[in-house]
C-alpha cells in the first residue's frame, strides 16, 4: 500500500486506510474523503506545496501531512487525460 504522496499523477486509486487520530479523519470525511472512496492525484506543488486530489468529482487540495496519512491501493491508469 501506498499514500497519496507517492501515487503517480492521474492514477486512480481507493482510499484504503487513514493513519491518523479523530481530528484527520474528521478533516477528511469533511472534505468528502472516506474509506473506499475511488480518488486520483491530479497535481503535487512544488517544494513540498499541497497535493491536488480529485474525488466525486471535486478537486481538493490537501497539505503533504495530511496526504501521507491516506494509504491508497492503486487501481488503474486513465486514457481520458491528453498526452
């Protein structure tokens, strides 16, 4: 398993765990982020900026401290994106 921080950009990927106590969680299930949720990384800023997540359509960004507590599983590469 993996975090948001390491996932490839434009991958999907499911949210299978958050290491973190009530506060992240709560943080999260506000922004729309939960356990079994289907989300991509659609950007990362640079110099440990924010990471830029994608999820029901929405995209959020989430501070590196936060991202590294989301344990994803990655699921497959989409073709929509131009290259």
């Amino acid at each position: 398993m993996t975090t948001l921080v390491d996932v490839e950009l434009d991958r999907e990927t499911t949210v299978t765990d958050i290491d973190g106590g009530m506060r992240v969680r709560t943080h999260l299930n506000t922004l729309g982020i939960h356990v079994g949720d289907a989300i991509r990384v659609v950007e990362r800023a640079p110099f440990r900026g924010p990471v830029l997540v994608e999820i029901h359509g929405t995209r959020v960004a989430l501070g590196r401290g936060v991202a590294k507590k989301v344990r994803v599983e990655a699921d497959a590469v989409r073709s929509d994106r131009p290259a």
